[in-house]
C-alpha cells in the first residue's frame, strides 16, 4: 500500500508512521489481484520458506542459560500498539533475525532430545492451505468436504489399527451415526478423551440416575454404591493420564501407577495382584487399563496381548497410548511390536509426532464406533442431533482441518515412506546403543525397543567404586553421577551445538532409587551415526573439563 | 527430483511411478538449496495463496444438499496407500480444484451464518511461519524465545482485560512462578481450564483429604460433606460449559441454565432467587457464576458489574465468557459494554474468533496470578518444578506457538485497527436490523448489541394470523413459520450464493416456547450494506416459491 493513501485516510494520530484506518484494514482482507502486490506477497513467502531455513542453519539448539534472563528483559512490555507499529514485512524480518535465532532448531539432526524434530518441508505448505482455507469443521456449515474426508480418513487410520472387515468400514466409514475416532489437538486432549469415555461408560443409567455425564460424579458413585474409581497403567505412562484423573474427577493419585518389571515394562504379576486387591471388597471399579505403545521416557512397549487378555477377563476398558507408537503399524519390519492394539477398545495417536504434522494435531480411535456417543453434546445452532457435524463427539469445539494435512502427507509419503521414517529410527538408536555400549566412560540405561534410548555418563573412576560400593555408597555414588550428568546435559544444551534430554529412571528395573539419565529421541532422517558420535564425543569432552 | 533417481533408489514396487525411497525421504526433509528447487516450492506457494483465492471467489457457500450424499461416496477408501501416490504439487493441484470448490467459502462477504469469517492474508504468513519453526510451546527446550514472548503477550491480553498496575505486570510478567493466563486450543478448552480452576478452588485441602484433582470428586464432596456442586449460567451460554460441567465431573445438569429477562441477559431476580435456593440447605456449593460477554446465538452481554457483585457478595468464582466479545476491549467506541469484565476470576477469549487468527486458538485469563496453581502438572522430563515450562499449568499438552502470531497481529493491525473492525460488526448489524425492521416480510427477534441480530421471516397473511391468534394458535402459526424459515435457510445455503444460520429462540424473552430464528454475524469488513439487502432480497424471493 502506498504511503500517501494511508495517510489520506488516517482516523487519527497523523504524527505517526503507520496507523490504522478503514481502507488499510478493507486491503488486508483482499487478496491483492495486482501482479505486483502479488509479488510482494510471494517474496515474503520466499523470506519465510528460506530465510527461516538459514538462520536456523545457524542455530542448533538453545543457547547460553543466561541469555534466557536477559531475553526475558527484552519481553517485559505489557500495553497493545494503539496504531500498526509493523507491516507484514518488518514482522517477518524480526521473526527471522530476533524470534528465529533465539528459537530452539528442533529440525537439527542434532536435536535428538524431545519427541520434536524437522519436519517435511511440504508440511508447511499444506499448513498453509489449511490456513487459507480456514475451515472450521466442528460442523459441516463451515467445512463441509473436509468434514466427509475428516472421516475418510479416520476410517484409514482406525483400519490400521483395528483391521476390521470390509463390511464394517463400508458401514461406517461415512455413517453420520457413529464415529471411528476423532481428531483432536493432541495427545493430551486424545487420552482425556479416551478416559472420559471409559468412565462414563462405568455408571450406565439406573432407576433414579441418568448417568455421570448429565448426573455428575457423586450422584454416579451412590447410585452405583462405590467408593472409588481408578486407572492403571504403569510408571511409564505420560503425565496427561495423571492429568486426565484429575481433571475427570477420578483423582490424579486413583490413576495407579503399577511397577515396571525386568523389562521396564508393566510388571504383569503385580498388575494382576493388584486388580485382585481392587476388586476385593467390590467397592472399587477400574476405569481403564492402559497399555503404553512407546513410553515416552524409554520408548518401551507394554505387553499389549496379555493386557488385552486381563481386560477381557475382567471387563475393563483397555486404552492404548499409542501417542508415539501408533506410526511403527506402518512398518512392515515392526508393527509385530503392537501386537494387541487392535484389541484396544480405545488408541490415541499423535500426527505432531511420528507422522511429522507441524504442532498441533492428535487422534482417538473406538473399536466400537458407537463408544463416543458417551460424550456427544448438542447445540440449537450447531451440532444438532443426526446431523453431520463432527463437532457433536470431540473434546474440543472449533478445530482446523488437520485430517486434510494427514490425507495429503499420507499421498505424497505413502505407507512405505512412513515406514522408512519408523525404521530409520528404530535401526539408528539400536545403533547408537552399541555406540553407547562400546564407549566406557557411558552406561546404557535403557534399550531401545523403539527409537529412544536412556544412557548416563559414568567416570571410570566412579565406576570402579560403584562395583565395590555398598548399598548406603551407592545411593551418594549415583547421586553425584546425577550431578554429572545433570551438568552435562546442560552445558551441552546451552553450547548449542546438539541437544539431549535428561530425565529420571531406575538404573536397573527392579532398583528402588531413580537416577539422573540423558534420553535421546531419534526421529530426524537426518541424523546419522556419526553426528551420534559426535554428540559422545562432545560428552565426552565436557566431562574432561567438569569438576566432580 | 528426478524420475531416474527414484528408480534407481527404489527398495520395491517398480513397476509403479511413485514409491518411497530413503534418498526421496531425506529430499523432503533438507529444504532445496538449488535455486530452481526453490523456485518449485515458491511456484506451489503461489498456487496456495492465490490459486486457492480464485476458486473460492467462485464458490461461495455450501452447495447443494444432495451432492453432500454424493461426495460421501467419493469418500469411501480405507487402506492407505502403501507407496506414495502424488507429489506434492499434485496434491495442491487436487485441493485447488476438489477440494476448495467443496469447502465453505467462509471468506466471502456472504457468508454471515457463524463466526468463521475471512482472515487477514497475512495471517496465511504468519501461519507459516508457525509450522516453519514448529516451536512446541510446552517446554522451553522446544522453544526458548517463544515461550518468553508467550508471556509477555499473556501479560498484555490481561492488562487489556485487568488493567493492573505497572508493579503488578513488572512482578508478573516474566516470572516463571506465576501465570496470567493460557494459551489454549480454542475457547471450549478455556472454558473447561477456567471451571477446572474454580473447581478445585472449592475444595481446599483438610485434614485427611489434600484436594480433589488428587483425591477425586467423590473423596471431595464427602470430605466437605456436600451434595451438589453447581455452575450457574444463563440459558444463553456456549454448549461447552454444559461440556465442561460433565467433563470435570459436575454433571452437565448442575450446569444450570438461568433464565433471560426481556433483555435476553441473564435474569437478575431469578438467579439471586436461585443462589438463595440453593445455598439453603448448606450442602450445595456453587463452583461459578458465569457471565456471556457476547452470546454465540444472540451476541447479547450479561451485565457484568451485577454478576460481580453477587460473586464478591456470595464468594463465588466469577468467570466470563467473553470467547467473542473480549476484543470488543480493543474499540475506544464500544469497550464501555464490557465494563465489570475486568472484576472476572477468569475470562475466555478467542483468537480464531474476533482476534481474526487462523483455526485454532483461545486464551483464558486470571485475575489472581497463582489462580493456576490448582490445576499445575509435572512431568520428570519436562515441565519439572519451577521451570519456565509453560506447559505445567495448561490442559493441553503440546502445543504450537500461538502466541507469535497472536504478538505479530498486533503489531500489524493495532489495537486501533481491531478496533475498526468491532465498530464496523457492530454498526453495520444496527444498520441491518434497522433494514429488517423497515421490510414487512421480515420480523427482528434479537437486537444486536454487538455484531450479531437474529430474525425471521414472516409472510403477511400470517403475521396478520398472529396478531389476531389466541395462545393454542399462535403455536400453530409459529411451527408453520418455523418450517419456513427452515426452507428458506436451507435452500439459501444450497443455492450457494449467501449463508446465513438458524437457531432456535424465543420471539420474546419472557415468552414460553423457541421459535425458529435465523442468524447472522457480521464480522467480515466486506460485509455492506448492499450485501445485506441482497441477501434478504434474495430471502424474499425464496419466500415466493415456497407452498406453504
């Protein structure tokens, strides 16, 4: 826009540069028909898909601690512009010179920390046109297609889980009575979903109650005669299942977290034991059990078979959070690690994650595509019942149409690319184990059954003692190894160069005491074993110059 | 990338033109470098910000009702493709031309029927810019800056609504142990967060019981010895809040919807007649009193400074959806009507809605910075204690960086210029119930106060009918006018010219039954008033086709 037009038109505060008026604002809701304002836009484009990508060539990981402090400094302003301060093309040259450099490069090979990596590049594209599109599709007056592909596609994930019959698909797939499953903006958003299914499901109506949803907790609890109602799943399972307790009433400390055993997974002996205890005095029900398909500290794998069976036994709701794993039934070379899943009676799956969709996108699949009517809530103006509106059995109200973004990565990727993704990964830690394995002054802590692995630095030094010390010796041995590693994996993230996670795990499964570990996610293509080396061997190096 | 080397790096499937290979993989993944490879993805770029443009400009609504049923078949495959099926410039190409055409043109001036509207272009940018950097805001190590700024955007929505003093936002701005607010994923989400919050401010610990998001709902009522948590609201709020109530465990049904006044606000006699009620017998516990600040169906504001009182006098939470109204804030003319807002415990506001943000994004907002503090999660690794993680207090769990484009829409539009766009909603709604009003085939129903007005159409003969009809009759004639307007909206969306909405309401707000209403929102600054005339000419002239 030319300046002389602003300021003709200006309301107000003619001192200033730029200022908001009517004719302004009419332009930046047309989209310019004029070659060269077409241009302009485009270069901004440009600016954003490659400007972007060389800056943060630049910058790896996140920076000095310090700098965190100081940034704050620079972001402590409080009150709105009153007129424009910026055009478009200002906002984007900050973006790219002050917000992108001190951004953290997730798209780094050597960003191996979080389950947060490069994604595609026409991942950004298709980003876009969900953007320009802006569909809405809690209901099908603001979607319409993309409300009939969200459940084409839903049916195309719920057949990769469940694999049910021709039949069943071609009965639902496009059944406006019934939902395969349903998008949501995440994993968190997808487990609460699944879990306020199976409790609602737990206090079916009776004489004088009309059910928990409508009725509310404690009328469901004395109209069912119970004391208390819990969930299962193991130490592993991600902290939005503690977040779905609390938030639907159950308690966060009634979400148990059963013991792992020797292979880190659900200890099934104690899980059995422990139902055998609930169930005792039949005054406690189990909302759901849950089966991990990808911790998200170790990336293991709960055994999903004999899970399954204990739920049939025992009538239970059996939830798989599959936020991470879900993908591996893409590979030909793995999916046998989910064996089970397709007995779940509930799955969520994130796209942010292994299906590499930019932030946010998750889903929740129902064996029985009847399951969400649990939670379906109407509206007068929307949402009305047998309607089409997909917005009648989700969490969430407005949502954008990330089902078109996974449809079209789906085309271009194929399975197989999927797949290649998956195996990349698994093949790449495995590898990285024996690296681990292979270097003294490292100790694997946990293997990797998927693409993520745990491991610690330990001086010889340390471990020589460590194999002479004493029970009481060990606890002060590792405590220091703790603060080893702890500094380790903070000098490391702060020198930018590569960055690792740390969490806290048992040593050895059976352990009693939890120790500091650095975890490493490999999901980038791009990572290599040498940039695995690389990272060693910078531990390694940041160790000689530590003070312990 | 070239045919011959996908064929010569292919790993099965020859015979078919795609298939997936791991140097193709690793193609997506590396942004080109190559000027001509970046002219390519700069090409479809172009396609998606003006090819989309030119289809939709053709396509303006929904089209016919029956080509739903037909599309339906079009959508009906359920294995996903094992190789790739369609690069990406195919996959643009299909959108443009299957996709779009099908899609709801919510950006055309037309379409009036809910809040889903046309976007600034540049937020398309800024959109891109998001995925680009695919920043997860959940934790610092995945994202630095942005969570930084993330808060100082916080800061300057809550001085809008709060307008707290200086040392308040120097204290708060920045500091990592406290939190104004949230991002949230839409305004259902923000509602859930802020009753979620009220909730468990209701239950302190005591002895023997240390709070209901971690001993339960049940354990909570009985250790407060109560009966009944309730949330009261007027008829006229969000379906979510009945969600929320079920969700948190409240039960939908003690979401209790208070009658309107002939205002069509909440009822200020009956809702302290309510309060007395049920405060009586000691053993209900009311956990919010909410307050619209522009009601999805009629736009109306509940009067504010009245709720505040009662809610200081009866030390209940006050929360006030303002997921619609709360940039009317930003217009010097208007942000009168919200006064009291600024009294909330909490307030809901949209970034999708009049903030004019691509789907999705809400905002929740507390007057008291610890008010968060009850619904805080941890994780050993990410979100640990007094981190700067922002997800420990959020009820989503990853999530994209709305915040930067919320900051860089600002910077563009100023508050002057959101302000433009609340004072031409709201004006040219008045000038369109001003329009309604002076047409004899049409009767207004709900006058707008802010950019939202409902009304139907009523042919002479019956308007004449109703004047004259006793009680029984006049529901006669009112289901008859109700069946027309239905046709009436039903045939306008299909013919796909204009959209506007329908709900159900009552004519008059002490009246008895609803009445079918139709219902428009005016946020698109390409609305005329011309374009309103249109579109009840063109309502006319349906009308006359229709038997009835």
């Amino acid at each position: 826009m030319a300046a002389k037009d602003q300021k003709k038109n200006s309301l107000k505060d003619r001192d200033q540069e730029l200022f908001a008026d009517w004719q302004t604002l009419h332009r930046v809701f047309i989209r310019p028909e004029d070659e060269s304002s077409k241009q302009t836009l485009i270069k901004y484009m440009e600016q954003i898909l490659f400007g972007l990508h060389d800056f943060l060539n630049k910058h790896v990981g996140v920076t000095e601690e310090i700098s965190l402090a100081e940034l704050s400094k620079n972001y402590t302003e409080v009150k709105i512009n009153a007129e424009p301060r910026k055009k478009l093309a200002e906002v984007i040259e900050d973006i790219i010179t002050d917000i992108a450099p001190r951004a953290v490069n997730v798209a780094s090979p050597y960003f191996i920390g979080h389950m947060t990596s490069a994604i595609p590049f026409f991942m950004v594209h298709l980003k876009a046109i969900s953007a320009a599109l802006n569909q809405n599709v809690i209901k099908l007056e603001t979607s319409k297609v993309l409300s009939v592909l969200e459940k084409q596609v839903l049916a195309k994930m719920h057949c990769m889980v469940y694999g049910k019959s021709q039949a069943f698909y071609a009965k639902h797939v496009q059944n406006t009575r019934t939902a395969l499953g349903s998008f949501t903006t995440g994993g968190t958003t997808a487990n609460i979903t699944a879990l306020w299914v199976a409790r609602n499901k737990l206090f079916p109506p009776k004489e004088g109650f009309s059910g928990i949803e409508e009725n509310g907790f404690f009328e469901a609890m004395r109209a069912h005669d119970l004391d208390r109602v819990v969930i299962l799943v193991s130490k592993r399972g991600h902290f939005s299942l503690r977040k779905a307790g609390g938030i639907l009433g159950i308690g966060n400390r009634n979400v148990i977290a059963v013991d792992v055993d020797e292979n880190r997974s659900i200890d099934l002996a104690k899980l059995q034991h422990l139902i055998q205890t609930l169930k005792k005095d039949g005054r406690t029900k189990i909302a759901a059990l849950i089966g991990i398909a990808g911790a998200t500290e170790t990336g293991i794998i709960d055994p999903l078979p004999q899970l399954a069976d204990i739920c049939e036994q025992q009538n239970i709701h059996f939830h798989v959070d599959a936020a991470w794993g879900g993908p591996v039934l893409l590979s030909e070379r793995y999916r046998g690690l989910l064996k089970g899943i397709e007995r779940a009676d509930s799955v969520t799956i994130d796209c942010h994650k292994q299906f590499y969709m930019p932030m946010t996108a998750g889903m929740v699949y129902f064996k029985d595509p009847k399951a969400l009517d649990a939670i379906a809530y109407h509206a007068r103006y929307v949402n009305r019942k047998g309607s089409v509106d997909l917005g009648i059995k989700t969490l969430e109200g407005s949502r954008e149409s990330s089902s078109l973004i996974l449809d079209a990565a789906l085309k271009i990727m194929g399975a197989r690319g999927y797949g290649l993704m998956i195996e990349h990964g698994i093949e790449t830690a495995k590898a990285f184990a024996d690296k681990i394995r292979q270097r003294p002054l490292f100790e694997l802590v946990s293997h990797p059954v998927l693409n993520i692995l745990t491991y610690r630095v330990v001086p010889e030094q340390i471990r020589h003692q460590l194999a002479a010390a004493g029970p009481e010796e060990q606890i002060t041995l590792n405590a220091a190894l703790d603060e080893i590693n702890i500094n380790i994996q903070r000098i490391q993230r702060e020198a930018g160069k590569s960055f690792v996670s740390r969490t806290r795990l048992k040593l050895h499964p059976l352990d009693e005491n939890n120790v500091v570990v650095l975890r490493t996610v490999i999901m980038n293509p791009m990572t290599t074993p040498d940039i695995l080396d690389e990272i060693l061997d910078e531990q390694e190096l940041i160790l000689s110059t530590l003070n312990w």
